[in-house]
C-alpha cells in the first residue's frame, strides 16, 4: 500500500459522460484509499446534462467536474498515476500519452450515455443504468487486495474487469 491514495485516471474521448461519472463514482467509494480523475483526448468542454442531473441527485459532488485534456495529467508538475482506464472504445483505439508513474492500464467499456436516444424518460434510464454499470466495475475494483497482488498479477485482474464485464 502506498503513503497515498492510489490514483486512478478515467479517460474518454470528450471526457464528458463516462469518465465523469467514474470520477465522481470512485471519489465516493473509494476514498480514502483512491482518488479519481477524469480527462480526455478531445474534451468536449462541457459535462453531459443528463449525467450532471443524475451525479447530483445520487448525492455526488459535481462543483469540481470538468471536461479536462488529457494533456493535463502528462507534465512534469502532473501527480504519478496508478492506473488509467479508458472507458470507450475510441479513447482505447487512440495513441495515449505517456503518464507519469507508470500506471497500470486496462480497457473498460461502457455504452455512451451521450448517444441516448428516445424519450427523456428512456434517455435518463439509460444514463442511470451506466451509472449502475460503472459502479458495480468500481466496487469490485476497489475491494482488489490491491496491497497483496504483485504488479502483474494485478494487471490481469484490472484488465479481466473490463473483459468480463464486471
């Protein structure tokens, strides 16, 4: 175990659905032992409505998210990551940059919430079943006993978590 929390990136595309709810998601069960973060290859600049709603009726924090660059987590004064999971298929197809720390990575997809379509019931429903997805991915993360498994160990079991699904 570290002297500090493991530090965890979430990366998507336009960090503005997935990505965010994952942050916020593991900075809520996670802490103290995590603290997440969330960026993207091609921010949107802004958070998906339906996720700001959904974050903040679930009681989550939303004062802090943003729709960041990944470019933010690669500079010198960048914190050392622990692992960095992309959550879509496109952030994973791309060449990421070099974080510092050498974080563990693995690929854990997810349906775009900003992709939703039909009705704003059926819109909402399927933003709260990611939320449901990523959540249950996290909670299996976050009891790994990340202090026993030696590195490569580890890796199989975060990159199993996307595979499987959760």
């Amino acid at each position: 175990m570290t002297d500090r929390p493991y530090r965890v990136l979430f990366l998507c595309t336009h960090n503005s659905a997935r990505s965010v709810m994952a942050e916020a998601i593991l900075n809520a069960i996670g802490a103290p032992t995590f603290a997440g973060y969330s960026a993207g290859s091609h921010p949107r600049g802004s958070i998906n409505p339906y996720v700001l709603d959904l974050l903040a009726r679930s009681g989550h924090p939303t004062g802090g998210l943003a729709s960041t660059s990944w470019n933010a987590f690669t500079g010198d004064d960048a914190p050392a990551l622990d692992f960095v999971f992309t959550l879509c298929d496109q952030a994973a197809g791309e060449v990421c940059p070099v974080f510092p720390g050498h974080p563990l990575t693995a690929h854990w997809p997810f349906p775009d919430p900003s992709k939703a379509t039909g009705t704003e019931a059926e819109i909402r429903a399927f933003v709260s079943d990611v939320y449901r997805q990523i959540h249950t991915r996290l909670s299996i993360f976050t009891s790994l006993p990340l202090a026993s498994l030696d590195r490569m160990s580890l890796q199989r079991r975060v990159r199993e978590l996307g595979s499987a699904g959760g």
